[in-house]
C-alpha cells in the first residue's frame, strides 16, 4: 500500500492523482495552511475538499476505524 501527498497548492491535485492511480492519501496543515489562495484553512476543512474530491472521483474514503485497521494501528 503507498500514499500520495503534496505541499502547498499541490496538495489537492495529488489527492486526485493519486486516488487515481490506486494509492492513499493524507492531507492536513503540516504540508499545506490554504485552502485556497489566501484563505487559511484547518484541518477539518483540508480533509472535507479532500473526500469531497475523491468521492468526485468515484472513490470511497475510509472511516476512521477502517484507516486504523489498514495500518494498523490500535484504536483510541
């Protein structure tokens, strides 16, 4: 399994390639602090236009427990 990320104003368009190409994705504000040009943005905000994008692009994100159990990781 491999993830795709991108910095900055890239962030977005490596969501979409990389959904594309069959990978995973992570998004957050340790990479990018704009949702847009000169809109600072949260975390919240970067995960909702990420899943907005790949649920445009006919994917399906993974819930929280889902992710968790993809890497495993223990639950809170």
């Amino acid at each position: 399994f491999w993830s795709g990320f991108g910095i900055s104003r890239a962030q977005m368009p490596m969501v979409a390639q990389a959904m594309l190409l069959g990978g995973n994705v992570r998004v957050g504000l340790e990479d990018n602090l704009y949702l847009e040009k000169r809109v600072h943005t949260s975390n919240s905000e970067l995960v909702e236009k990420a899943i907005r994008i790949i649920r445009d692009l006919g994917g399906r994100p993974c819930s929280a427990k889902e992710a968790r159990k993809k890497l495993k990781i223990k639950g809170c």
